[in-house]
C-alpha cells in the first residue's frame, strides 16, 4: 500500500513545493523537479513489479455512498511504467529546452502534477476513479497547452477544454447508465457488464468509445490535438504523444475488456464496426500527416495514426492483437518522443519549424537527424527495430479475428510512413552544408556588408564574444564603442544572457532615442519595452521608423539623437518626454 500512495502522492507533492517556494536558482529547482519524479518512478516500479508477481495493491474507501479504490492490474502497470519512465526523460530535456523561457514555476509545478494525475488515471479501481482522474488531467494539463500564452496558444488551450469537457460529459452518462444497469462500477474480474443483453448496449458503448475516443483522437475527434502542438515541445512529446492520449486509449481497453468484455463486445453491432474505424483512423491520420510542412503539426497528425495502431489490436477481441496493443503502447511512446525531442531541437537550434525550409540542417545537427531518422525508420516498422514485432503481433491479431483487410491496411500505412520520414531526413542532408555544426559548439560565422559610399562597415565586439570570431573577422571593442551610435561606420555587439542582461547594458550605454528588440517571445517583448527608457522602443520593427512624420506628428524640422526631440526655446511642454512603443512583424525603412 505504501508504495502505491507514494508513487501517487510523489508528483503533487513536488508540485505544491515548486509553486509555493520563493523564486530560486534553476539548479535548484531542476533538482527538486528530479528528485520527486524520480521517487514516484521508483515506486511505480516497485508497485509494477508486485502486480506482476500476482500480489494483490489496493486503496479502497467510501464517500457520500460511492466507492473509490486504486487497484492496479498488469495493464495498470505498463501504462504506468510508460508514462513516470518517460517523464523522467522530459524532465531532463526541458531542463535544457525551458532554461531561458518565462513562467518555468507554472510549467515545472503543473508539469509534476500532472505526473500524479495520469497515474491516478492508470491506477484507478473503478469507473468513478477513472473519471474523476481523466476530468483532472484536462485541467492540470491545460497551463502547460497555454504556455506561451499568445493568441494561437489560448486558441488551442480553448478547442483543448471543449473537445475534453464534451467527451467527460459523455463519459459521465455512460458511467450513470452502467451503474443503473448492474450497481456496480468497481474494476474485477469479471466485466461490469458480462451476462447483459440488448441493442441499448450499442449506444452505452458508443458513449464511452466517444468519451475516451477524444483524447485517444480517433477521427473525426482529433481536432484538439494539432492545435495543441503549440505547447512548449516537452509537452507536445509527453503529454500528447504519452500521458493525455494514452489516457484516452486506456480507457477505450479499459471499457472493452473490463466494462464489457470481449465477448458482449464481440456480438454487439458497434463491437463489429470499431475495427474499422480505427483502420480508416490509420490510414486518413497518416495521409494527412505526410501533407504538414511544419514539422511538429506532421508529428501531430501522425500521432493520430498511431494511437490506432493500439486501438485496432485492443478492437480485435484476440490474445495476439491485445499483445501487439500493449507491445505498440511501449514501442511508439519511446519512438515518437525521440522524434519530439529532436523536432525541438532542431527548431530552437537552427530556427525552423517547416521541413520545406531545413534542406541542408542535417549537416548543423548530424547526431540530431540521425536519431531522428533511426525513429523513423521504426515507426515505419523495420527490422530489427521494436515497431516492427508490435505490428507483426497486430497482423496476426487482425487475421485470428477474420479482418485480413486489416493486416493489409497496416502494411499500407506502412508505406505511407515511409513517405511521411524519408524525404524528411533526406532534405535534410541534401546540397551544401548551411551552417556550423551546433553539436559541436561550433558558431554561425557572422558578415556583414553594410556600405556608406565605398567604405565597408566595421564589426567590434567585446572580449566575451567567442574567440575565434573575434580573432578572424571582429576587432575588439572598448567601453567607449557602446556610446558611439550614429554617424559612423562600425556596429559594436555584445552578447548577453538573458533579456535583463541587455536591458542593463541598453540603459547604460544608449542616449534614450531609439531602442529595438526582435523576438518572438512575448514576455520578452514587454519585458523590453515596459525597462528600456527611450523616447520610442520597438517590437519586431527598425528604429529608422523613428521619425516625427511618420509618427503622424508633422514634419520633422530637426534631428535628434537624445531622448528630447524638441530644439530651441522649450517651454514645460516640450520637456516633456513620452514613449512610443511601436510593434511590427519584421517591417524596415
């Protein structure tokens, strides 16, 4: 018992640590992060391995007359493993991916909740269990799709809530109807529903392939997930290729060999249908994800097709199929993570989210692309890669169960898979090396070539700035060089840490006139804006835009260089300074 509450209890309590201790370094906090993850694997293991050995782990109780129990099985046990190993993985990678991001205490608080949660979901005793953990997963993991806050990302978190709120309404019906029929909600041996009859069951199966179908995106129920591929990438990898999906596809098992059963599910109509269904989900899921330039939507889609893979052996009703479900469950977790990891790498390294656009980054991140290209070929399913023996069990599952067209649809997605990876990889080692190797701590060799008649412009930077830039093409810049800002023929650049690094350093050196920033964060950008003390400070826009004509204020009579405009006799009214925040999308004059 004790393993199970800790295992349970682990994440929460990391979480409520991480949100309520004052802001601390990042070190400090990765540890705290590390450590209560790491703890709560370590007895879900422990839990798994006494599930496996055939002992019985169980939390019961009773409230307002309804029974609550955690009692978890061998299917309980690999969802669990799944889920806290891998978390263990996304942990360390957003140590790395979030380091410079905004609002990391959200992220890493809901980020270890969330890890209790979807083993509340594993673990569940019953159907009422199960629900109220499935409810709490939407919640829980709906700041981590809004992370970044802008307009695309609460588009997503909103589509999010509704398709998840729809399908737990759904599932809520379900769960009263199957508790009117037998007065029984609680997970055994025998399926809830075993020795009942009736074309009523139909629509109760529908209702709950409709509730768990949502996060499980079976078509056409998929429309949340694209969309919140705008999450932060760790949480595009885990929570939507692991946790929030495989929630979804461990209820639809759950309903289907513990609510029913195989039997009453075999001959009921919609028993016979969802085979299908899952085929078509295959098929249309993976033919849409080879039409996605941008790298991580395709990662989307083709998600969509995979979890139908699981779906399709659990719908065969067979030992084989239900053994190449529970193998796939493993085998594509760890693949697409892999291919996650290496999308937000290759997108925060060289800059590019559209696979159109990274024809020759292979050669700036080979260990990248060849990972990538590794977990390609496995989920295309080749040997000896471990895709390979998961299919292999669902085509015998398929042909146990007389759907022979099925085990033809999963060679043919097969191919389609070839087609959505290979090119991938391909562009991207195709024609001359691009860039610098970054896996190497190589950096982007910089010119520029701004004339002014038939002088050449100077570069100078700081000694900080790396050496071998600074020996072949920068000359070195003294203190004095930052208070140079007009009317000559030199750019001095300083490289910094973070934004209140520059922030600092534009307030000391600068004359107060005209100041830029040009990022795609939007933190950052009113970070800058609201510290920098200029008369105008820019957004994504050049400072040359700084002009009393183009401001709509007159012609301009005079040049400026100081954060006072006005020249000649002043009154109190030209003293006064304002600040113009001007925001673009990449505009210059």
């Amino acid at each position: 018992m004790i393993n199970l509450i800790l295992a349970l209890l682990s994440g929460i309590l990391g979480g409520l640590i991480i949100a309520i201790i004052p802001q601390v370094r990042n070190r400090i906090r990765n540890l705290i992060v590390l450590f209560f993850l790491v703890v709560g694997t370590i007895f879900s293991w422990r839990v798994a391995l006494l599930v496996f050995a055939g002992k019985t782990v169980r939390i019961a109780g009773e409230i307002a007359g309804f029974s609550w129990s955690f009692a978890p099985d061998p299917l309980s046990a690999v969802f669990g493993l799944i889920a806290t190993t891998l978390w263990i993985f996304a942990a360390v990678y957003s140590f790395g991916y979030m380091d410079k991001k905004h609002k990391q205490r959200t992220y890493y608080s809901f980020f270890l909740i969330a890890f209790s949660v979807t083993l509340g979901v594993a673990y569940s005793g019953n159907l009422i269990v199960l629900y109220l953990f499935y409810e709490v997963l939407t919640f829980v993991t709906y700041p981590l799709v809004i992370h970044e806050r802008s307009p695309e990302a609460m588009k997503a978190g909103s589509k999010y809530i509704l398709y998840s709120l729809s399908g737990a309404g759904a599932i809520l019906i379900a769960i009263v109807v199957t508790y009117n029929l037998t007065g029984n909600v609680d997970f055994t041996r025998n399926a809830i529903l075993a020795g009942l009859s009736g074309t009523g069951l139909n629509w109760l199966l529908g209702l709950f392939i409709i509730g768990f179908g949502v996060k499980a995106a079976i078509i056409p129920l998929h429309g949340w997930l694209p969309g919140a591929m705008v999450a932060p990438t760790p949480v595009s990898a885990l929570l939507h290729a692991v946790a929030v999906v495989y929630s979804g596809v461990y209820g639809i098992t759950r309903v289907v060999y513990t609510v029913f059963g195989r039997e009453l599910v075999g001959q009921l109509t919609l028993g016979k249908v969802l085979p299908w269904v899952a085929a078509f989900t295959i098929i249309v899921g993976v033919v849409i994800a080879t039409r996605q330039d941008v790298l991580k939507r395709r990662l989307a889609y083709h998600t969509i097709s995979q979890l139908s893979y699981i779906l399709l052996g659990v719908f065969t009703l067979q030992p084989w199929g239900l053994a190449g479900a529970m193998l796939h469950m493993f085998n594509y977790s760890t693949l697409k993570v892999t291919l996650f990891f290496c999308a937000g790498i290759i997108s925060e390294q060289t800059g590019e989210t559209e696979i159109s656009k990274m024809k020759g980054a292979g050669w700036m991140l080979p260990k990248t692309f060849i990972a990538f290209a590794v977990a390609s070929l496995g989920m295309i399913g080749m040997l000896p890669l471990n895709t390979f023996w998961s299919k292999y069990y669902l085509m015998k599952g398929s042909v146990a169960a007389g759907l022979w067209p099925l085990a033809v649809a999963l060679i043919i997605s097969g191919l389609i898979n070839a087609e959505c990876f290979i090119p991938t990889v391909v562009n991207a080692f195709r024609g001359e090396r691009v860039g610098p190797n970054l896996e190497k701590g190589e950096t982007c060799s910089m010119t520029m070539t701004c004339c002014m008649g038939q002088k050449q412009s100077e570069i100078r930077a700081i000694a900080e700035t790396d050496a071998k830039l600074l020996n072949e093409i920068l000359k070195k810049a003294s203190k004095d060089d930052f208070y140079q800002e007009y009317l000559d023929e030199s750019l001095s650049l300083k490289i910094v840490e973070n934004t209140q690094e520059a922030i600092n350093h534009i307030n000391e050196h600068h004359t107060g006139h005209s100041d830029s920033i040009l990022t795609s964060d939007e933190a950052s950008a009113d970070m800058f804006t609201r510290n920098v003390d200029s008369a105008a400070v820019y957004v994504n826009a050049s400072t040359r835009f700084t002009d009393g004509f183009v401001f709509g204020l007159g012609a301009e009579i005079g040049i400026s260089t100081q954060k006072l405009h006005a020249r000649g006799p002043m009154g109190l009214k030209a003293l006064t300074t304002y600040k113009y925040i001007i925001k673009g999308n990449g505009q210059v004059r």
